[in-house]
C-alpha cells in the first residue's frame, strides 16, 4: 500500500504539467461574460486597439520637498526613465509609454502634480501581468528605476505593480504559513507522544497526499476545466489543516489501542472501524461543502471549490489507507522511544472535563457572554477589497502609491476607464454636448477625484464649439489687418512673414472646407460666401499656387453655386504684393467670419 501511494505520487509529479503553468492567473477569465467590464474591454479592444492593455504601471518620481521635478536631475531622470520604459516597449514587455517628457503640454500638465513635485510616467503592459512570468515582467519594469539621482526617489505602483506585490506577499504568507503548520505539528506531537517517529506519519500522508493532489489537479486544469493561480494556496492550506486531524485521530486511537494489545494488525483494524467513521464523516461534510462551490457564479469560486473538495478526498482516502498501513509496518516504534499507552485519568484535561460537565449551564452562560459581542460585532464588518491596505507599508507598490495620493490623487495609479457608445456619435456639436454632460455626470459620483475625458483634454473648452472658433479666426485676421495699417504696407514685413501669413489662410481656406463638408446648408449663408470670395481674391493678389475646387462638386451638390477653397498646405507667395488690395479684403473676411459665426 505504502509503495502505490509513492509510485502514484512519483508518476504525477513526473507526468502531470506543472500547476503553476496550467492556473490561469488572470481574474477577468473568471468573471461570467455578461459582466458589463468585460462587455467594455471587447468594445475597447474593437475600437481602440492601441489603447487596449491587460495591465498597467505607474512610474512615480518625487524629487523631495521644496524640490521640482521639471528642473534639474529630476527632470534629466524622468527623461532618461521615459527612455529606458520606450526601450521595453521595442522588446516587447511593455506597449505604452506616456511620459511628461514625451507628451504635449496638456497631457505633461496632468502628469505633473500641482505643487510640480511629484512626476508620473504611466506603462501598458503588452501581456497580462499574472503568475511568474507577469511577476518577472513587472521586476523587469521595476529594474529601469535604478539608480535614481540623489535626492529622488521613485517607485513603481499602479494595478500591475501592486498585484504583482499583493501575489508576492501572498505566496510567501503561505510558505511561511506551510512551514508553521509543520513545526506546530511536529511540536505538538512531540509534547503528546514524546515521540521523533510520531510526526512523520502525517506529515507523510499529507506530504503524498498533496503531491497526488496536485498532480490530478494539474491534469482536469489542462484539459477539462479553469483553474485559477490561488487553487495551489488553497490546496496547501487545507491539506494540512484537516489532513493532518485526521491523522492525529487514527495515531492517538492506535496508541491506546495498542496498549491493549500489543499485536499491530487488529490494532490497527480496530482503529480504523473505530475512527474510520469519524472522520470520513468530518471530510465528507468539508468536500460536499467545498463541491457546492460549483454552483457559484464566480470561476475563481466554481472553479477553487471542486478543485479543494477533490485534494480533501484524496487526503481522506490516504488517512483511511496510507495512514494505517504505515502504523502497521512502524507498530509500538510509531512511539519510539516510548511505548503506548491508555489514557490514564487524572491530570489538567480530566479535570477540565469533570469540572465542565458539573457546571454545564454556567459554562454554557460564560461561552455565551464572550462570544455574543464578537458575533454582533461581526455582523458590522464590512468587506473590505483594498489591496493596498493588506501590503506592508514599506513595500515600494505601496510607498509610491501614498506619494500618488500625497501629491496627486490615489486613483491616478489605477484609473477606471468608461466607455461610451453613441450610435448618433460624438464628433458633432451634439455629441459632444451629450459627451460633456456624462463627463459632468461621473464627476457628480461618490469618490471620483477627477474625470479625464476629451472635453477636459482640451486647453480650453470653446475649441469645440464653431462659434468661438469663427471668433479666433476672426482676431488673427484682424490682427494681421491692423499690422498691414500700422506698418504702412507689405513692403515692410519680412518674407518668412509673409509665407507664415499665406500658409494662415490656407488652413483657413481648409477649415472653411471642413465647415462645409460637415455643414452644407452654411453654403447660401452670405457669411461664408463673403469669406470664401474674400479668400479667393486674396489668394489671387498674392499670386499663390492654390488651386480652387467646387464646393458643389465636393460634396455632390449639383445646385451649389458656391466655390469654397481648397488649398495645398504648400501655397507660397509669389511676386510683389498689392497692400492697397490685401487690406479691403482681410476686412471683408473678418466681415464674412463674422457673420458667419453668428449661425453657430
């Protein structure tokens, strides 16, 4: 019997694939498919590929108090980290850098923190970050902070770094908690039975149990069913908190068995059909609870239960076979150097036993009054999914997390993303109105810090509306007509001048254009027709090489009568220009934007 359990043992854990290599260890593949975050990530993943990313970091640079991080070695060390976080992207282990080094001035704005302390560069990992391999990614992200200048600090935090930590902490809790267990029962043991020879029993049986457990596990994870990165841990856990019960109840039955009769054999069938029950009685109540799990919505529970239910069967099955033959083949040597005995009365335990069973209702009144507090007490608690708050404070994950919300705000580490679906879109004034009011609506949330949408991305509001865009081009045209009037002519403005002001009204020929594609009714509006004849002549007087296209033909309206440029980005000025002609017509097409913007 002993050498089937070895042999079984040694083939699983030859021929069954690694646990830790089949345990899926990304969360979302345990969430039901309906779930509206994963119906979000599938649109996300459809519309904006580029963005889509399984986890994400935040690099964050403190250059200490009274110190800024956009001067000196501290901004000559966000640049070189923006550097060194692009060169992972080349290999492949991160897809996306957004650095204030490297992004355009709205975008470093938000990256910088008020009081200019505070710097964070912000990496999408190319690949979920889960299990060793996503832990060694993150490591590897992590290195590019080293060295640091003196005086700065830096950290890498945000959901992939703080998983990865919390994953890190939680393995080590467990081996940590393995190896307590074994030393707890070793030493109770050895205070029970006096024995060196007592402990191995279970801790064999367990140890065999566990390797065959995870072996069979291993298996159903690689072709039958998902099992999560976690079943591992709680294999660990169970097994050898109620394996090792059972174990004890068949060692302590067999001693006092055996100091009955001294032959092994009916000590040992006596001890089984004695205990036998019992504790097939106490797994049996644990694996059908553990099994019920199935019916769990969640995977990490429908998945974890079964998986748990079927290590406790086979420790069960290897208390009820390994487990005595092994008292059989060790006899009185179980207790080596003692022999067994019966327990004897007398003794702590006795007289707790005696003095219980006197005072049966005021033990019951006692146990009553203790306990009733903590179970009200209880049933306040509220659950509690910080990940940050269950890491140690020194962690660095955590440290550069409490600098985000020092100087920043919390959730910059790990911001939400809502995505909105428009089938009328959002690229119209009315979109963007309905996309300004969710922006405002979200903000109105419990606990939401800040919104970042593409309303608030924008320098100022008014950029999207038509109407304060007229009115900008309005100002720059009327500034360049007041330059024309007090410089007395085009004679006195320089070339590079004069090209910058051609390639003005070229874009401005462009816009017009958009305007009309995006508008056709805008065609018959006097405004704009003055502005696109104001624009065609001047084009004429300074001689530029901007062909002019049809609106009508642009847009497939036959009984458009209107001409709206079209002009290359590549215009150039050529010859001497007329000022007495350019001026009147700068002045009617500030004239013409005018009344054009008052439609908007």
């Amino acid at each position: 019997m002993v050498a089937a359990w070895v042999v079984t043992a040694i083939l699983l854990s030859v021929l069954a694939p690694d646990i830790n290599k089949v345990a899926v260890n990304d969360q979302r593949a345990f969430l039901p498919t309906g779930v509206p975050s994963l119906q979000a990530a599938q649109l996300l993943r459809a519309h904006f590929p580029e963005r889509m990313s399984s986890n994400s970091a935040v690099g964050v640079v403190d250059a200490g108090p009274g110190h800024k991080v956009t001067t000196g070695p501290a901004w000559e060390y966000v640049e070189q980290l923006t550097t060194r976080f692009e060169a992972l992207v080349g290999e492949g282990t991160l897809s996306r850098v957004v650095s204030p080094a490297a992004a355009d001035e709205q975008t470093a704005k938000a990256l910088i923190s008020p009081d200019g302390q505070v710097a964070i560069v912000i990496v999408s990992f190319a690949e979920a970050v889960a299990g060793d391999e996503g832990n060694a990614r993150v490591a590897h992200a992590e290195a590019q902070l080293n060295p640091a200048p003196t005086g700065v600090s830096a950290y890498l935090t945000g959901d992939a770094a703080v998983l990865a930590a919390y994953d890190h902490a939680a393995r080590s809790s467990v081996d940590s908690t393995t190896w307590l267990t074994i030393l707890l029962v070793v030493v109770i043991l050895l205070i029970v039975y006096r024995s060196p020879v007592s402990p191995l029993i279970p801790l064999f049986t367990i140890g065999l149990a566990y390797l065959i457990s995870r072996g069979v596990i291993a298996l159903l994870g690689a072709h039958w069913w998902t099992i999560s990165g976690y079943t591992n841990v709680f294999i660990i856990v169970v097994l050898f908190g109620a394996g090792t019960d059972y174990c004890l109840f068949l060692i302590s039955r067999f001693r006092e068995e055996m100091a009955v009769d001294h032959s092994t054999l009916p000590a040992v069938a006596r001890t089984v059909g004695v205990v036998g029950e019992t504790i097939t009685s106490s797994a049996a109540t644990v694996i059908v609870g553990l099994s019920t799990m199935a019916f769990a919505e969640l995977g990490l529970y429908n998945a974890s239960g079964p998986s748990v239910a079927i290590a406790v069967l086979i420790a069960l099955v290897a208390g009820l076979t390994l487990t005595p033959a092994l008292l059989a083949i060790l006899g009185d040597k179980a207790f080596w150097p003692r022999r067994a005995r019966r327990f004897t009365e007398g003794g702590f335990w006795s007289w707790w036993s005696n003095w219980v069973t006197r005072h049966p209702v005021w033990v019951l009144a006692v146990v009553v009054a203790l306990l009733a507090p903590l179970a009200v007490y209880g049933q306040g608690l509220k659950r509690d999914f910080d990940l940050v708050a269950d890491l140690s404070s020194d962690t660095p994950a955590v440290r550069g997390f409490n600098t985000l919300a020092t100087h920043l705000d919390a959730g910059a580490t790990s911001p939400l993303t809502a995505l909105l679906r428009d089938p009328a879109g959002f690229d119209t004034p009315a979109g963007l109105a309905r996309l300004a009011q969710m922006e405002a609506k979200i903000a109105t949330v419990a606990n939401v810090g800040q919104v970042t949408g593409f309303n608030s991305l924008l320098a100022e509001s008014g950029t999207l509306r038509v109407h304060d865009q007229l009115s900008g081009l309005v100002g720059l045209v009327r500034r360049g007509e007041e330059q024309l009037r007090s410089t007395g002519g085009v004679a006195s403005i320089s070339e590079q001048a004069l090209q910058e002001a051609a390639d003005g009204l070229v874009e401005l020929g462009m816009y017009l254009r958009q305007l009309a594609v995006e508008y056709p009714e805008i065609i018959r509006n006097p405004g704009f027709i003055e502005s696109v004849e104001a624009l065609t002549t001047l084009a004429t007087v300074a001689g530029m090489d901007a062909p002019m296209f049809g609106v009508g033909g642009a847009l497939g309206q036959d009984d458009a009568t209107t001409d709206a440029p079209s002009m290359s980005a590549g215009a150039t000025v050529g010859g001497p220009i007329d000022a007495s002609a350019v001026v009147p017509q700068l002045a009617r097409l500030t004239h013409g934007l005018e009344t054009l913007g008052h439609n908007f």
